[in-house]
C-alpha cells in the first residue's frame, strides 16, 4: 500500500484474531490475493494470561484453568505456526505485554505510526 492510501486509512483494515491457522492464513491470500502489512503480536507470559482470564470478571462457565490450558494447547499448535510464517517474513511486530496498558499502548501506536498509519 502506497504513503498516502495508508495515511488517509483507505483501504487499510485491522484483523482481531484472524487467522487462527495456517489453514486461515493460505485461504486467505489465495481468495483475495492480498498479504498483510504487518502482524501486531502481543506476548505475555503464559501464567499471566491465565490470571487474566481467570479474573477478568465476565463470569464465563469456560473461565477456569483446565479450559484456559485447553484454549492455550489449541493456540501453541494452530496459531503459533501462523506466527512464525510472518516472523520469517520479517511482518512480526511483537509488543510485550505484562505491562501497563498506557506502556502497550504507547508501543502499539508506535508502530502504526512507523507503518504510515
């Protein structure tokens, strides 16, 4: 994407979640033969994602250790690969996130910044 698509936001978008898997990520580009700019990747510790989850307060049935380990297994083995695919690509734009929200965010908007967003 051009300088001035980028910074006038035309045809620029944002993805939460997507995708999941390899599976997600080859559909994608092949359907609509785009690649992404960048992929904004927030690590956290393992133990302090679960304390999040376990106390994020949205009273959930699936909010307790089992089925976060479960959620997490799913995650380390389908999305993980995707991960790596951009990090090969030199796309991963990583942000450490066991930190204040302001510090994260600080972080992120900089790197919106330095992609001409």
């Amino acid at each position: 994407m051009d300088a001035a698509k980028r910074a006038s936001g035309a045809n620029a978008f944002l993805i939460d979640g997507f995708p999941r898997n390899e599976e997600n990520r080859a559909s994608f580009e092949r359907i609509t033969g785009e690649t992404c700019e960048f992929v904004l990747y927030f690590e956290c510790p393992e133990g302090v994602m679960v304390n999040r989850l376990l106390n994020r307060g949205q009273g959930r049935s699936d909010d307790n250790e089992a089925t976060i380990r479960k959620r997490l297994n799913t995650y380390y083995t389908s999305s993980m690969p995707v991960i790596e695919h951009y990090d090969r690509l030199g796309k991963l734009r990583a942000v450490f996130s066991n930190r204040e929200m302001k510090e994260v965010y600080a972080d992120v908007r900089q790197i919106f910044k330095t992609a001409g967003f």
